[in-house]
C-alpha cells in the first residue's frame, strides 16, 4: 500500500502511527458525530482527533474519490461546528495530506477534492502533502501488481511525510488562536 511509505517516513522520525482501513468499519450516512446504533464512526473520530496529522488516502474511481473516502469526509462535516474547551475547531493545529492510487488519471482532481474539504474542516494542508500512483487510463495493473511508478511515489510520498511532520511540529510549538468573531 502507497499509504505505508508515507507512515514509514513518519516513523522514522519518531511519529507513532495508526492505520484505519475504514472499508473494514460500519460507518453510516450522515453529517454528525455519532448517527446511532451501529455506527463505528465515533471511535475513528475520536482516533483522528487523538491524532496531530491525518493521511486521507483514496483509490482513484471515474476519476472521482471513493465513496468510502467521501464518507469519511461527509462525517467529518460535523467537525465544521465542534469546537474545543477554548472554543477553537476541533480540527485546528490538526495538519492533513492525502494518498491517492488508481489505474486512471484524476489524481490531482482527488487530492484537490479531498485537500479543500479538509481545509474547510480546520485541518492545516501543508504544500505538497500528498503523493499518488497511476498506471495510466483504462484498466490495469494495481499499485501493489508492479514496480512501475514508485521511485516517483515514494520520493514525494517521502517529501509530503517531511512536509506534514513540520507543519505539525510548528503547530504544536504555535498553536492557531481562536476564530475571530
């Protein structure tokens, strides 16, 4: 998995990491924390806000994200509102990248997608947070089928590591003041 370079770069510096397949959880339609019975979004919500850098990661399908990403997102609206014991966005001195792969161009329309709502939320998208895969349009090969491609991967993936961990460590020594108003 793509997504494994950028967490080894991280923990190489010392950064304890979490992986969350969120295709293996029950996560149900909706905008708020916690949409009732069965639900397994609040322990993933709680997890990322444990966290100080979160790594969306996405396949690349009709040049869209998945639907599996978009529901992350779409839970993650209610954040828009939350706001911490000193009333700041719970996702503020938070920072955000993405990982993207697929068989098709659109990459960048992904990260762009995914980037802005990240950033509507509170999260910090530092520049270049963010690498891909592809093999090209039409069907073919996965990431995991072939080599081809991931020199290039892994060196940005490796730069939006760099990139993520230091606008965490500055958010962490100069934390963003309340919202205005």
């Amino acid at each position: 998995m793509l997504v494994k370079i950028v967490l080894g770069a991280l923990e190489r510096e010392g950064v304890e990491t979490d992986l969350i397949r969120v295709v293996d959880h029950e996560i149900l339609p909706g905008v708020s924390s916690d949409e009732g019975e069965g639900d397994q979004w609040p322990g993933i919500r709680e997890r990322i806000l444990d966290s100080e850098i979160l790594i969306v990661a996405s396949p690349t399908w009709l040049g869209q994200s998945s639907s599996v990403a978009k529901r992350v997102l779409e839970r993650m609206d209610a954040m828009l509102s939350e706001t911490d014991d000193d009333g700041r966005p719970v996702a503020y001195d938070r920072v955000a990248g993405c990982v993207v792969t697929g068989n098709e161009d659109g990459a960048h329309h992904v990260i762009n997608e995914i980037s802005g709502a990240l950033v509507d939320i509170g999260f910090t998208v530092p520049g270049q947070s963010w690498t891909y895969w592809n093999m090209g349009p039409g069907p073919g090969p996965s990431y995991l089928d072939t080599d081809h491609g991931h020199d290039w991967s892994r060196t940005t993936g490796e730069a939006a590591a760099s990139n993520l961990l230091a606008v965490a460590r500055a958010l962490q020594a100069r934390p963003m003041p309340k919202p205005p108003g």
